[in-house]
C-alpha cells in the first residue's frame, strides 16, 4: 500500500497540469509565473 501513494501524488500532479493545460495553453514559463 505504501507504494501506491506516490503514484497518487505523481498522478494528481499529471491531473492538475493537464487541466491548467486544458483551459489556456500557454508556454510553459507562463505557466510557472502563474
């Protein structure tokens, strides 16, 4: 089980770039100014 939580944490990073990406593209230096 404890192997599972870093595939959690990895995979809501994924999710939360993906939507940032989904909603306005940009560059990803913006992105990091965000």
């Amino acid at each position: 089980m404890a192997k599972e939580k870093p595939d959690l944490v990895y995979g809501t990073l994924d999710m939360l770039i993906l939507k940032a990406l989904q909603h306005d593209p940009r560059h990803g230096l913006e992105i990091a100014d965000r």
